[in-house]
C-alpha cells in the first residue's frame, strides 16, 4: 500500500500542472547518461551532506573495466558552519579543498570538479542547483532559493558539476533514470534523464499520516524543521535512534521498563543514535551492547530490559528498512513498466551508513523489496567510493556527452540548410525551370521541363469506364475507373496491387511489359471484362518526352528501374506491342501520363485551384500548369500546359555541390545512375535511408555510436529502408521502441545510441521537406509571376509514401513554401487516390476532345 502510495507521489512530482504542490519533488538532475566505460580523466569531488565532508580525487581509466583511483580526505562539518550563514559554509568548503589540493600536489592542475550536495536542489541544467530546504542537522543562513554552484564558484572561482547517489545514511533519498517523455518540468521527449526524488517529503503532504506513531509526531516536533521530510524522519538514521529513544521514555514511565526509573540520560534529545541501535541489534554481542549502552545512560537495566530494548531497536529498524522497500518497489516498478518488461533484472547503486554499517537493515531492505516487486530481480551494489566518486562519474559522463554532441553537430552541421541557402536554392531552382522552358536551353537543362500535351483540368463533364495502369511508385496497380457526369458526378474506382520484382524491374524491356500485361490480363480476368475494349491511362512515373498525349519516350529510368531497351523508346508502342504479343485482348492506349500529372488531376476534380502536382515517395518530382507562351518547344501560345518539370534531375550540372555532403556522394556512387538525379538523392524515400546508413557508419567510425563497432547488418546497403526514418521519428516514441526498430536491423544499440540515430533521421528527413520545400517555392512563385499577381491562391495536389507516412516531412516542406513564397497562400491536398484516377481523367479528357475534333 506504501508503494502505492509512493507511485502517486511519483506522478504527482512529475506532472507539470501537480509538481509545484507535490511533496515528492521528483526534481530532474539534467544527468541523462550512465557511464559506458568510455570516460577517463582526472576529477576532483566534494562530497557534502553525509555525516562527513569528503574530498576526492578521482582517476578514471579508459580502459573498458570503469576502473578508477580515489584519494580522499574527510573533514569535519563543525556545527557553527552547519548553522553559520552562506559565505562561511562556502569558504569553509574552499579551504578544505584547498588544503586538499595542497596536500595532493595538485595546485597546478585545473580539474573538473564533481559537487555532492545532498539536499533538495532544483535544476534547469547540470550545473547549477538551487536549494529549495535544508535538511538533516544543516541550517546555514542566507542559501536557501540561491544556486549552491554559483555560491561553490565565487568561494573556488573554478568550475563544478553536481551528482546525486543513493544514500541511506544521515538521509535517505533515491533517484533513478527515468525517460524524458514523462518528465513534464523539461524540454524534450527524447532519451532518459536521472530524477532525484527527494522521497525524504513523502507524507508531508499527509499521505503517511496513518502511519505515522505518536513517537514520529513527537520526534518531528523537536526536529529542526518539523512538518517536513516525514518519511525521512521515519527511516534515516539520524532519527532512527531518536525513535527509539522516545519509545523507551514512554515504555519507561509507564513502568514497562527500568522499573519506570527514567534518567536524564533518557530525558535527553538525540541521546540514543543509529551506531547504538545498530550495536543493540548486532547478531552475537548484541544484548551485551545494550547492557553497556544502556547502563551508559544510567538505566541499570534487567536482562528483560535489554531484551525489550533490542526488541524496540528491531521495530525501528526493520520499520525503515520496509517502508525503504516500499517506495524503492514503486521506483522499480515505473523502471519496469517504463521499460515495457514483464521481468527486468537491475541493479540498485547503493550508499549510506545505515545500509553498510547496520547489522541487519540491508538483508531486511533485500527480503522485503524481493517480496513486492517479484517481477524484478534486484542487485545491490554497494557504492565504492561514496557519492563522490559518483560525482567525478557524472562530471566524466557530462564530459563525454559534451564531447560527444559536439562531433554529432559537426557530422550533422553538413545537413542543416539555413535560410540563405534555401532562398539560394529557390532561386537556383528557379533558373532550371526557365533553362527547361527555353527553346535554346531546353537540351542541355537538367531539369527537363517535359511538355505532357494536358491541357486542362477536369471540368466534370468527363464520363465512362476507364483502364489505369499505375507503374513507378512503391506498387505498381491496374484500375478499372468508372466516372459519371452531371448531378450524379463521381468517380468509382475498383484496383488491384501487383508486384515488380528486381528482375523484372532490372531485366529486359520485353520481360517487364510481358510482366504488365500479363498483369493487366489478371485484372481483366478477376473484373470479368476482358472482353471490353475499354480506353486506358498509362501512369508511368519516369522522364518521358512526350511529342502528344498518347506518347511517351523514355528519356532514362530513375528510381530501382533499369529494364534494357526502353531508354529512347516509346513505352506507349512498347505496352502496345506486349499486348499484341499475349494476343488474348485488345485495348486503346489514349493518355500516358507522370504521376505528378495524375495526382494534379485527381486533385483538381475536387479543387479547380489544383495546378500543381506533387509527388514525394520514392522517387520525387512536380508538374504544374505553365502558359504555353512560355513553353518554347510546343507551338501555340494560348492556354496552357502541364509541365512534368522532372525536377529530380536538379543539380546534376553541379549547381548544388556545395550542398551536397559526403554521404551525399556516398549513396550516389553505390546507386544504379551514379551523377544522376541529384536532387532526388537527397530528398525521396528510395535514398534517405540509404544516406543515415552512411552517417551511422561515420559515427561509429567516430565511436560515437554502436562503442564504435560496424555490425554486419550496419554495412549491408539498402538495410536502413525509408520507412524506419518514419517510425523512429514518430513523436513521443519511447526509447525502448526506438531500440526496438534498431534491433529489428540487428543493430544493438544503447539508449544514448537511439537518441543518437533519432537526432540523425530527423536531420536528414528534415533537409530533404526543406529542399522539396524551396523547390516547390520557386514553382509557385512562377506561377504567381506568370499570374501578374501581388498574391496567388493555388492548390498543390500530393501523394507519395513520404509526403503521406513520414510525421514531419509534409508539415516542414509546408512551413519552408510559406517562408519562400510569402506572397503564395498554398494550400496541400493529399490525394487519396493516387494518380490512376488522374491518368482516367486524363483518359476521358482525351477521348472527349477526341470526339469533339472527330465531329
Ligand atoms: C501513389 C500514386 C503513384 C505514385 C506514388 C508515388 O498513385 O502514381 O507513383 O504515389 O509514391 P511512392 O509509392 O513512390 O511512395
Ligand atoms: C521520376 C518521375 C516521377 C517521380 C515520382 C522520379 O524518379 O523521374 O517521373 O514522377 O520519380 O515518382
């Protein structure tokens, strides 16, 4: 029940609207790293709180086993520096560690110090930490609300860290790692940070109340702060022995003991302390020391005496002990369900002069922690070297990490696109659509600007039942389409999903048309109308250079695609022919289409404003309506054109170099069309896993990840698909599934690992919305220009597996049009039904103007 009760304190501490009135302050330490045996280095810690002031001097060793070489000094803490006022506790503290660094040789040396501060202290970053009380038997005046470092760094004048360990001695405290997404009071979701709990306030809010004795009421009245750290006062040791104390009093002058005698020994506070209850309840000499303790106090006690002192004493103690366990149990049943385990096996770091001096508190806290939380198997180790050596670690781990973000910003520094070079961008884009226009230009532009002979879009009066092929994004699809007009207008659309194996995608042109008709003759089958012979769209999402509506000449294959003999050919003749050569049906070929064109169009049957078509999946590219003035290779300057501007293409004149790193280069050499398309190589799905894989393999070259070993799987091209970058960006995923995603891969990883590998998709996956985002600004700018207008209102229809699956791609390509094209209200329509819709609009638009050119 104490447990249950321990947990909702936790909740409370942690939850941004309840932690300003909660009594268990769950206070974040900003340490969010345990040690990897990595660190290294000279330290120097304070250790201040505990019954003694000890001073460190702390070696680490890179060497794999964490081992490390203490040297210490303990110093009094003198009652008029635990009650004196701020300066004096400060300078007392510099003196000793100046003597301390005197006696070691070690004035000369600038070491990163380790500061031990054990009591309740807010933080907004690891270094600083400003007291909110005092406890224990320290009352200095003039500290409380003021950050201890800065006090610590005025007195030093150098530089410090703070760390909190498990102690259960004078105090009693315990902190543990819990994951960022459930700590309200800091910034971020990512990754794990330590909370001290400062469990010493549980009950100050009335919560233990019905468990509190008479004794712990009495005792927390003559304590130095009463009302506060009741838990604390009911199972630390600096109270222990004052309980037992009260206890006595009362069993004595209610004649239950010492024949009611009372002594002043016994009348006086703070007479009895942990070492007697400790030396009371030793195994063998036990009863012998409460005969010497107790006559020590002029109590004269009887063998009955003694044996109910000790039984008093085993009460106290095993009291504290339990509800030690209690709250220790809620910790470990938060770590185990924020872990998602049934079973989880641990390790509690543990320190203080209860547990290692009390003879038989430690075995009582392992028994009763074993029986409530069986779920869990606990290891107790004993802290080596005190909290301070914990510091120095801190300082080491907080080291480290420092170390470490700095590498990852530098690796990561080539992927950020600040705001000048997106407007560059824009306008480098800009540039190749106007190449692409120009009749002059036209050939040796990168970015093709591919007339598509559409000339409008739907206006509702299309009709009938139409075929669509679907070929070029992640599945290919074959769709029976039927449109009706007029007050009844709507589309119906009935498809099937077929696959494009390597070979065939990688074979010979034949094989891959044999391959698509044979598909299509599948449908025809399964939809019972082989016989009909329906007008077909033909999506076919790659560069085609199209002299009509119903032809298409490859211009080259992108993506995974590289069938021979299609390069150069017309892939309408060549659907023709295969369907000749099957022999089994006949259909009428009317439109050949991009699927940015498709995707425009199945938009603009719902929104006239649709002008553009965009396109992020595997591969990338937009089409957009351009006056046909200003295309320059078709006749004709009245109305328009949809231009498949094939923007992939963009920068494979070397125009964007300098923004293209080495894992840019990378993933290009390994792919089927090295130096080309570019663009599309650092913005779609086909190439974005690819480009983490290469910065993982830098970082763990670095030993910034992985402890620096390349796994099997980490070389293995292709492994890290485009869809992991949108699973592990998912917001608010825990750690634990990030690791989950990553193990998938067979990549072992830590937590720091899979915040590491986070940071890395983000920035990637965020590079690529923004350069899709400022190519997009340069089309709809154009579209604003052409207008003549002061403000363009127009609608981008959207599709691709990136565009529609990744969390934050669309939102931060949305965000970065806005900021490039200020003066363009662009509104996004996601296409729900792909571009196969399009291509039998397209289709009927066709056969209609057909019609109409017959009569
Ligand atoms: C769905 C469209 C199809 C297009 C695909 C692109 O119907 O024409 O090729 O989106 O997205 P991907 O599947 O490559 O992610
Ligand atoms: C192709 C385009 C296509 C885009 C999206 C690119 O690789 O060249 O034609 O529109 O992928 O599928």
């Amino acid at each position: 029940d104490v447990t249950a009760r321990f947990q909702a304190e936790m909740g409370k501490g942690l939850a941004r609207d309840t932690s300003p009135t909660a009594a268990v302050k769950m206070l974040p330490s900003f340490v969010r790293s345990l040690p990897d045996g990595s660190e290294k280095g000279d330290f120097l810690a304070l250790d201040l709180g505990g019954s003694q002031f000890h001073i460190h001097w702390v070696k680490e060793f890179d060497d794999g086993k964490q081992s490390s070489q203490l040297e210490s000094k303990s110093y009094p803490t003198p009652k008029e520096v635990m009650q004196g006022n701020g300066a004096e506790l400060f300078d007392y503290i510099a003196d000793c560690l100046s003597d301390f660094m005197e006696t070691k040789n070690l004035k000369h040396k600038k070491l990163p110090l380790g500061f031990t501060f054990s009591f309740p202290c807010k933080q907004t970053k690891l270094e600083e930490g400003v007291l909110l009380a005092w406890t224990k038997h320290f009352r200095v005046r003039g500290v409380q609300d003021t950050d201890v470092v800065s006090s610590l760094h005025r007195a030093l004048q150098k530089h410090q860290a703070m760390a909190y360990p498990i102690p259960t001695g004078t105090g009693t405290n315990a902190c543990y790692m819990e994951e960022m997404r459930h700590i309200d009071l800091v910034e971020g979701d990512e990754g794990r940070m330590c909370i001290n709990t400062e469990w010493g306030a549980f009950g100050d809010d009335g919560a233990l109340d019905d468990l509190r004795t008479e004794f712990d009421r009495e005792l927390d009245l003559g304590s130095l702060n009463p009302g506060k750290q009741l838990f604390e006062k009911m199972i630390s040791s600096l109270y222990l022995g004052e309980l037992v104390r009260l206890i006595l009093l009362k069993m004595t002058k209610e004649g239950l003991l010492f024949n009611g005698k009372v002594s002043t020994a016994l009348l006086t506070k703070g007479k009895i302390e942990m070492k007697h209850v400790s030396a009371m309840e030793k195994y063998k000499e036990g009863l012998s020391n409460t005969k010497e303790i107790l006559t020590e106090l002029k109590l004269f006690p009887s063998e009955e005496d003694c044996v109910a002192v000790q039984h008093v004493c085993a009460v106290v103690s095993s009291r504290s002990a339990k509800l030690c366990a209690a709250a220790l149990a809620a910790i470990l049943t938060r770590l185990r369900e924020n872990k998602q385990l049934l079973r989880m096996r641990t390790t509690v770091g543990i320190d203080g002069g209860l547990y290692k001096t009390h003879p038989k508190f430690a075995g009582r806290l392992h028994r009763a922690v074993g029986r409530l939380v069986p779920a869990c198997e606990v290891r107790f180790l004993r802290s080596r070297g005190g909290s301070g050596r914990g510091a120095a670690v801190v300082a080491a781990v907080a080291r480290r990490l420092a170390a470490q973000r700095r590498r990852l910003h530098t690796a990561l520094a080539a992927l950020l696109l600040p705001p000048a070079i997106l407007w560059e961008l824009r306008d480098k884009m800009r540039a190749e659509l106007e190449h692409g226009l120009k009749r002059e230009t036209q050939a040796q532009a990168t970015v093709k600007m591919l007339p598509t002979f559409v000339r409008g879009t739907p206006d509702g009066t299309e009709k009938g039942k139409f075929l669509a092929l679907d070929l070029g994004g992640t599945n290919f699809r074959v769709l029976l389409v039927k449109i009706k007009s007029g007050r009844r207008r709507s589309v119906q659309m009935y498809n099937k999903i077929f696959a494009i194996p390597l070979e065939i995608m990688q074979g010979t042109g034949e094989e891959l048309f044999d391959h698509i008709v044979q598909c299509l003759a599948d449908f025809l089958e399964y939809m019972g109308i082989k016989g009909a012979r329906l007008p077909l769209g033909f999506t076919f999402s790659f560069p085609c250079r199209q002299a009509s509506i119903d032809k298409g000449t490859l211009v080259g294959w992108t993506k995974g695609f590289k069938a021979t003999d299609c390069e150069g050919e017309d892939v309408v003749d060549m659907l023709r022919e295969a369907i000749r050569r099957r022999n089994e049906f006949d259909l009428d070929i009317v439109a050949v289409v991009n699927d940015t064109v498709g995707t425009m169009m199945t938009c603009g049957y719902e929104d006239p404003n649709c002008e553009i078509g965009l396109i992020a999946g595997t591969g990338t590219n937009v089409c957009y309506m351009e006056d046909m003035k200003n295309i320059e290779i078709v006749e004709g300057n009245e109305g328009k054109m949809c231009i498949n501007t094939e923007w992939g293409a963009f920068g494979d004149n070397g125009c964007i170099d300098y923004i293209r790193t080495k894992y840019d280069r990378e993933v290009d050499e390994g792919s089927l069309n090295p130096g080309k398309q570019r663009y599309e190589k650092m913005t779609s799905g086909m190439y974005l896993g690819e480009i983490v894989r290469q910065i993982l393999i830098d970082l763990t070259k670095q030993g910034l990840l992985f402890r620096g070993h390349i796994s099997e799987s980490l070389r293995k091209k292709g492994i890290f698909e485009t869809k992991f970058l949108s699973q592990i960006e998912r917001d608010r995923l825990a750690l634990p599934q990030v690791r989950h995603v990553l193990r998938q891969l067979g990549l072992d990883s830590t937590c720091e690992d899979s915040i590491i590998v986070k940071e890395v998709c983000a920035a990637v996956s965020t590079r690529a919305a923004r350069l899709c985002g400022a190519g997009l600004a340069a089309v709809v700018e154009k579209k604003r220009e052409n207008q003549g207008v002061e403000r363009l209102q127009i609608t981008v229809g959207a599709d691709g597996t990136l565009y529609k699956l990744h969390p934050h791609f669309s939102r931060i390509l949305q965000e970065t049009v806005k900021e490039l094209a200020p003066q363009c209200d662009v509104s996004f329509m996601l296409s729900e039904d792909g571009s196969g819709k399009g291509a039998a609009l397209i289709t009927a638009v066709a056969k209609r103007l057909h019609n109409v050119g017959q009569k």
